[in-house]
C-alpha cells in the first residue's frame, strides 16, 4: 500500500506546518476507497423537526480551523454548551478544550464517525474538514482523499441517522468559463483545482442525497472568509487576512495577488451568521440546496487604501504567484446571491469600512493606530 504510507506521511508533514484556515482540518490517511456501508436503493429518509424546546445535538467536523471553534460558540450561546460537541484530529488550544465538549474524530475512519453520531444522539452535522485550494495543488492525492471520500463517509452516516447536513462550498466551485461579473446560483462549474472540483462533487452528491434519500442537505458557497482569531491557512484570499497582521507587526506587506484582482469577501461574523441563519430556515422556504451568499467585493489596492487610514505609513508591494493569480483569475468577482436574500432572508452586517475597523480593535492597539484613532 505504497500510496496510503505516502499520504500518511504527507498529512503529517502538511500537519505541522500549515496554519488554520477557512474550513481547514488535515486529517491523516488510514484508508482510500469507498464507504463500508452502502445506501439501499429502497430506503426513504426525512430530516429532523426541533420544538423551541427540543434543541439539535451538533457535531462539527474539522473543528479547528478557521470556522469551526466561532460557530462551536454561536451555537453553544443558541442550543446550550453541552449540545455542541466540537471534533477535529488535532489537540485543541486550552481556551478550546475547556469552552465545552470536544472529541477526536477523523473523517476517513467510517466507523468511529459513526460511533461518534450514534452515541452523542447527534441530529445536526456541519462538515467542514477539507484541504484550501493552495494546499490542496500542492497534494492532490491527499486533498481527493479528504475532501471527497471524508464527505462519502459522511453523506451515508448522515442518510443513515436522519440528520440535517450543513457542508460549505466556495467561490472556488466555479471556474474560468463561469460568469464571474456577477455569478449566479446556477450556471456552468469548471473549476480547475481539486478544491473546486471536491466542492462541485459536494453540492451534486448532497444534492443527490436530497432528491434520492429525502437528505436534509444545506449548502452555501462561502466568499473569501476574513477574521482576527486565525492566521491564514493555505487558501488564495488569505491575503485580506495577512495585510492586517503585517500592517501591524512590520508596516509592510507583500501581497502575491495583482491590485486589480477583485474577489467577493465577507467576515467571519456574516459567514457564521448565514450559516446558522440557512440551518435554522424552514424546508419549505428552500429552493434549492446550495446558495450564493455575498457581502463585499475588493480589490487589494482598495483594501490596502482603507488599512493605510489606520497605518498611513504601511508600504504595500505586490510580487504576483503565478498559482494564486490564475486560480483567483478563475473566480467570481461579486456573487449574485438574491436567491439567498429572497429564500431565508439573508442579510450582511459588515462592509468594508467596518470590516477593517472591526479587524483593527481585535488585532490590538498599536501605537500607528491609536494614533490614526
């Protein structure tokens, strides 16, 4: 099994050097190939009702990346701390750990995640282990293995014990032929990483397990994902998080994207917000299982300008990579996302002004920007 002691080994090389980022969780590779338990062709199955009274019981899968601890506490304030129970493969930070209930689980052992589901008396799963897009080229193997056999596993436990299924997706889903000025819900999706592809599957297969299965299966197509509490993890808009730490630490950024490449973006408040906001929403009020869902769109130079009123001294120079670029070249540039608005209400809170100020009171009071305060 040359290829399984390969993957092993480069999750745990990819483990100790990556950082978190959005939706990320390296899981290391025990097993390729497809689930042990195979859905009847017969079998009807329905989601899940909860009373005001009768709250879900949660599991989220690749906890510790850059979404999952923020959304373990919104949920933990809405349903209780106790019924939310936070899993990844690695050892959580104390502040973590002693914030409410956390568990091994990885994703490519069937049995053990079901285990998890079955003893936990889990009814709501959001699953957001997957490799960004930039790690995801650099291991193609082990990207394919999590973000595509992880969410097997994880569609036939989910079918098998009735729970409602939240998996993100992302700009990243569509690709260079795509509408990018704006993208809708629904157009063509070729998308040229594993990442994109990975999600594109994602959206098909849950959608697959709706109409088949009855699924309760809910989806959004995240922007660029922007929050204080984490440092960038591999994915191409992770520059609109790094412009911040650098503004701060050094008064200089070097950013790998051209300044004219725009890109839809949102923070991380909105991002939870929507999420909870479309498991929450009525099954009759859905037209469909994977959304659009907008905020803002920027450029670097216009993001960089709207920092530099807070550090007026930060120098910015670009030194394009030519693996980021064409990726972002690839992808939206605004979302159309009226389905979402229309459907469940969905509404952002944070613009790019409020977002930069936002970013700033978290990342602390360095003197530069006391002193432009």
């Amino acid at each position: 099994m040359p290829l399984v002691r390969n993957l092993g080994r480069a999750a745990s090389q990819l483990l100790q050097s990556s950082g978190c980022g959005c939706g990320v969780s390296l899981v290391p590779v025990r097993a390729i190939g497809v689930s042990p338990r195979q859905v009847a062709s017969d079998a009807s199955f329905h989601s899940v009702t909860f009373s005001e009274s009768d709250h879900p019981r949660v599991l989220i899968t690749g906890g510790l990346g850059q979404l999952g601890v923020g959304l373990a506490k919104l949920l933990r304030k809405r349903f209780g701390k106790n019924n939310v129970i936070l899993s990844d493969i690695r050892k959580p930070a104390d502040n973590v750990f002693y914030s409410g209930p956390f568990i091994f689980a990885d994703i490519l052992d069937y049995k053990n995640l079901r285990e998890i589901v079955v003893n936990n008396r889990i009814t709501w799963l959001f699953h957001y282990s997957a490799l960004l897009s930039v790690v995801g080229e650099a291991n193609v193997p082990l990207a394919r293995a999590v973000n595509i056999t992880g969410l097997h596993n994880v569609l036939d436990i989910a079918a098998e014990h009735n729970l409602r299924l939240f998996v993100p997706s992302t700009i990243g889903a569509f690709g260079p032929t795509s509408p990018r000025d704006p993208t809708p819900d629904l157009c063509i999706q070729r998308p040229r990483t594993i990442y994109g592809v990975s999600k594109v599957h994602a959206e098909l297969m849950g959608e697959y397990y709706h109409y088949r299965y009855g699924l309760d299966f809910r989806c959004l197509r995240y922007p660029g994902i922007i929050s204080a509490d984490s440092q960038p993890g591999g994915g191409t808009t992770d520059y609109a998080v790094q412009i911040f730490h650098d503004a701060i630490k050094t008064g200089k950024f070097k950013c790998y994207l051209r300044p004219d490449t725009r890109l839809p973006m949102m923070y991380i408040d909105d991002c939870l917000k929507a999420t909870l906001e479309v498991m929450e929403a009525p099954a009759e009020a859905l037209t469909m299982r994977t959304y659009n869902i907008s905020a803002m769109s920027f450029t670097p130079e216009e993001l960089a300008q709207e920092v530099q009123k807070y550090v007026p001294e930060l120098q910015v120079t670009y030194n394009v990579d030519q693996v980021r670029q064409a990726i972002a070249d690839s992808w939206p540039m605004n979302f159309d996302d009226s389905n979402a608005r229309r459907d469940w209400g969905w509404k952002h809170d944070y613009d790019l002004p409020e977002l930069v100020t936002t970013m700033f009171s978290y990342l602390g009071s360095d003197s530069r920007i006391a002193q432009a305060n």
